[in-house]
C-alpha cells in the first residue's frame, strides 16, 4: 500500500514549511527553486517533474529547427566530424556561460541563477543519435555468444525466441526512453536508470536499481578482464604467467577508461563495431572451409546439451559428425537450452545503459532513431552469422564461437581482435559503473563536484584506477568466473532490459494519464493541486487514455520476471556443476585453459 500510496502522489506541496511559506499576510508561497533541491529530494512530485519535463522538450524542439539539417540515416550510420564541437544546444550563445562553483554543495547553489543551472545542465549534453548507434551496438557477448545459443536451441526455437526477445528489448527501449522525456529535464536531470526509479517509486527502488546496475556492470569490466586474460594466455601457448595476462588489461583500463563523456566514446565504439565485424567475416569464412575444433568437444554447445553428441567413437575412429535440429536438441536437458537461450538475451542487454545514454545526448528525442537502428543491426547481423556458423558447425560450436575454428593462426587473429573489441566494451562499462557511483554516493553525500569542472576531472583520474583494480581483483578471486558472472547476468541484466521498464512504465502512465486539465504544477508558487487520491486516483489513471498499454505492461511485467526466474535456474544449475570440479583462480601463473597441467 506503500508503493501504491506513492503512485498515487497523495497532493500537497509538504516541501513548503511555514517559516518558509508565507509573506507578510500577503497569502503568497514562496518557491524554492530547482536548484536550490537536494538531488535526490522525495518531496519533489511528479507534476513537478513532468512539468519541467515538458519545458525542456519544447526548449530542445525550438533550438533543433534553428540547427543545420542532419543528413538522415547517414548522420547516425556515419557521424560527421563537425559534431564533436558542436556549442552548447542554445540559440543564445551569449547565455551559455556556465557557474564555476560546486554545484553539488547546495550553499554554494545559493547565487546560481536559473539560466546558468540550465546551462550547467545542457553542458553534460553532447552525445547524437549516432554515437548512441555505435554505443549500443558495442557488445561483446553478442554475435559470438549467439551461434552457441542456436546449437542449444535448435534452427526453429533458436530464429523464433531471437526475433521474439530482439523485438522486445526494442520495446523495452521506447518504453525507457518514453519515462525519460516526460521527467527528465533542465531543472532536475536524469543521470542515472535508479533516477527514473526514484521519480516513479521511490528511493527503495533508486537504491535497488543503482545496487544491481553497480554490481553488473563491475561483473562485466572483471569478466572481461578475465577473459581476456584467458585469450592472451591462449594466444601466448601459456608461455606468459596467466596472473600477468589478466592484469595486463587491468592496466590498460587505467588509460582507456579515462574516456570521460560517452560523445568521444562514440567514436572509439564505432572502431569496436567494425573490429567486430570483421572477426565475424574471418571466423564465417574459416568455419566453411575447415573442420570444427575437435580437440574442444568438451566446452562445445553438445557437450552441454548431451555429451555423446560430440563423444570420439572409438570403433569408427571419428568425431560424431556435423548435426543440427530443427526443435530442442535434447528436450530432456531443458536447462542446457535456457542456458543457451541466455545468450540470445544478453545480445540485447545493452537496456541497462539506455538511461546513462540519454542522459548525455544534445536531443535525448533523437534516441529511438540510434536505438532502432542498432537493434536492427543486431539482429540482422547477430542472426545471419550465428545460422552461417551453426550450419557448418553445428553441435561443437564454442562459446565465443571463433575459439571453435580449428586452424591456430586464424583462431589466434579472432582472439587478437576479440581482446581490443572486449577492451573497449569494458571500458565503456566501466565509465558508466563510475558515473553511477560517482554521482550517487561522492555527489550526494560527500559535495564532489560535477565532472565537468577542473576538479571533477581530476577526481575521475583517480577513481578509474580504483574501479579497475576492483574489477580485476574481484574477477581474479572467484575461480570459474564466467559461471559466477551467468549467474549475476541471469539477476541483473533480464531485469533492467525485459522486467523493469515495463514496471517502470507502468508507473508512469498512470501518473500521467491520472492528470486532469486543471490538475497539476504551479511554477509560480511551487503548489501541486491534485483533485483526488489513493487507489481511485491509481485506477483511473490506469484506465484512462491509453490503457491498453497498461494492460501489455502487466502482462510484459509478468512474462519478463518468468524467464528471468528460469535464467537464474539455469545459470546455478550450470554453475553447480562447473564448480563440482577444482577449479583455477587469476592469482596464479597456470592458465584455467592450459589442459597440460
């Protein structure tokens, strides 16, 4: 009932006390302004919110039909140079100047005026659609973890749960970015997914979010530390002490990861996405004219579904042969599929950064153009290569599917490419696991001031070091990492790309659609007028408008939180049994892939 109050923001204006509310009998309210709020202020409504919410859009419309024209779908596929020094998105340059006082110290916000806190605001702003595009596309565990979840799943279930989930994760987008343009703005900026949380429940879920999204994205820069680690082991024949090869990457995420703003990072995810591709190109084209790794049978697809699929037959002196299924390959070992499946899904787990994204961007309306095309991209290219390697490999596919060619020198190239590819996705993990805390733990409680200042950025210097150091000893300690990591991926990213924006969503529609023409915020006293409250307020806002949409959100809500709960099954399921084995930490110098001993 408690959430269910907040939804239903029970009127008033309880920010306003006495001492602060009246003038000399004069009946006037006084308003504090948006600058003069704590960050992360329960008092502050939802009317409010929306109320800026739509001032900023109009604001942003305006100044975009006095900008140049863009060139279509070429300016997201294709960024122009001219776009990295682009001026603050204002039709008034005279008015960009920017405060230099700690913003985040509300005694120093006292003499900031409401101009140079919008601009404060705007100067964060610089990401295009096209740098979304390259951002969103950037994902290691995408193309080369898919071929491995159709040799699990078969050609039919394997096309028709991709396309399903593609599709959704799509949705998932448009219904982030739709709670995102109606409480986003100027005033109070959204910097984070538990800020859209905070605004539609409260601070318990904005504590939830930050505190999954935190330790998943810290899981993904130590995972691919860790891999990475594996594949230099690899290349170098385990001629180089493991330990060595792992922390090689930490240091290089000293520097890389000093990449502050995700609009410089555009440019470095377009090189990711190009490296990509051509890994996919090599290990296509050397997967149609060699056999499978046959000496790997252990860690293929078919091991895990059912070892005699891929067990040496010693009459006939021979690997079982090249089989592919059109349903489940072993309908008995449900969870070996879901496992697989997993992979299909966290080819789109890139939801959980869509907020951090928008939050940068000139134009946050201008998402849905780079987030449909990077989703079309994936799932035209994810798709095509991973039925073109299951084809030829069928049930002794590896996870990462260019591990499972057989010539060295070729699966060597993909690992070379692979690690600089994985490089830049950690890093970019890692700058939005640093934004998060950054902004919800040294901004809100110790005054650090805003990144964009001199000492922000000397602040950052230090705490990516740290970060990665963090990542590197947590992934290190934990032996058989990658299985730990299915796990965490299973709790954490499901939910933030399938189960939470339909939740969040949800909340907001009803909210808003909850508003009648002479409900709403006053600007000029601050009150908040609301004509009713409670569970009549929450059942007509759900049954107002478009509420038809609400319904699909319950029914998304319901069907995301299923699969997650068979993914968490699945993943301890898998983990019991890599865990049934000694297994090998990053502290040592032997290799976890060095089967010599």
């Amino acid at each position: 009932m408690a959430a269910m109050g907040n939804m239903a923001l029970d009127g008033g204006d309880p920010r306003l006390s006495v001492s602060e509310g009246m003038f000399g009998g004069g009946g006037i309210v006084a308003y504090t302004r948006p600058q003069m709020r704590a960050l992360h202020d329960p008092s502050i409504t939802f009317e409010e919110y929306h109320y800026y919410a739509l001032k900023t859009r109009a604001d942003e419309d305006a100044n975009h039909n006095l900008s140049p024209k863009s060139r279509g779908i070429l300016s997201t596929i294709i960024p122009s140079k001219s776009e990295k020094n682009e001026p603050l998105d204002s039709p008034d340059r005279k008015g960009s100047m920017i405060p230099n006082v700690n913003l985040s110290d509300p005694d120093r916000r006292t003499s900031v005026t409401d101009q140079e806190w919008t601009n404060a605001s705007r100067a964060v702003r610089t990401a295009t659609a096209s740098a979304i595009f390259y951002l969103i596309t950037t994902d290691i565990l995408g193309p080369f973890g898919l071929p491995y979840a159709f040799a699990t799943t078969g050609w039919g279930p394997g096309v028709a749960l991709y396309t399903v989930f593609g599709f959704l994760a799509g949705v998932s987008g448009w219904l982030l970015w739709s709670c995102f343009m109606g409480i986003d703005s100027y005033e109070y900026p959204i910097k984070s997914y538990g800020d859209l949380a905070f605004r539609l429940y409260g601070t318990w879920a904005r504590y939830m979010y930050n505190i999954l999204q935190s330790i998943q994205l810290i899981c993904s820069v130590a995972l691919i530390i860790i891999s990475n680690g594996e594949a230099l082991s690899e290349a170098s024949k385990f001629k180089l002490c493991y330990a060595i090869c792992c922390l090689v990457w930490a240091l290089a995420g000293f520097f890389l990861g000093q990449i502050r703003t995700l609009q410089k990072f555009g440019w470095l995810a377009n090189f990711a996405i190009w490296i990509n591709l051509l890994i996919m190109f090599i290990s296509m084209g050397v997967a149609a004219h060699s056999p499978p790794l046959y000496s790997a049978a252990g860690a293929s697809a078919g091991y895990a579904v059912n070892p005699v699929l891929v067990t040496f037959n010693n009459a006939t002196n021979s690997y079982p042969a090249v089989t592919h299924s059109a349903g489940l390959p072993d309908p008995s070992n449900f969870g070996a599929s879901v496992n697989g499946l997993m992979q299909a899904v966290y080819a789109y787990g890139g939801a959980m950064l869509f907020t951090e994204f928008m939050s940068e961007m000139k134009r946050p309306h201008d998402f849905l153009k780079g987030m449909w095309g990077a989703q079309f991209f994936i799932y035209i290219c994810y798709m095509l290569y991973g039925l073109f390697m299951y084809g030829y490999q069928g049930q002794y596919l590896q996870n990462p599917s260019y591990l499972g060619i057989s010539p060295y020198n070729w699966q060597t190239a993909g690992n070379v490419l692979a690690m600089v590819s994985a490089l830049i996705a950690a890093a970019l993990y890692g700058n939005i696991g640093v934004k998060v805390l950054y902004n919800n733990i040294a901004v809100e409680f110790f005054r650090a001031p805003p990144l964009t200042q001199k000492t922000g950025k000397y602040i950052w210097v230090a705490i990516i070091p740290i970060y990665w150091s963090v990542a590197f000893v947590i992934g290190a300690a934990i032996p058989a990492f990658s299985g730990f990591t299915a796990v965490v991926s299973a709790v954490c990213i499901v939910q933030f790309t399938y189960t939470f924006p339909p939740m969040l969503h949800l909340a907001f529609n009803i909210k808003k659609n909850a508003l009648r023409s002479s409900e709403g915020f006053d600007p000029a006293t601050g009150q908040v007028t609301l004509h009713d409250t409670g569970f009549k307020r929450v059942m007509r806002g759900f049954m107002a408008g478009n509420w038809y949409l609400n319904v699909w959100n319950v029914i998304y809500l319901l069907g995301a939180l299923a699969t997650a709960g068979l993914g968490i099954w699945a993943a301890v399921e898998n983990m019991i049994v890599i865990y049934a084995e000694p297994q090998i930490n990053a502290f040592g110098c032997t290799s976890p892939l060095d089967t010599t001993g």
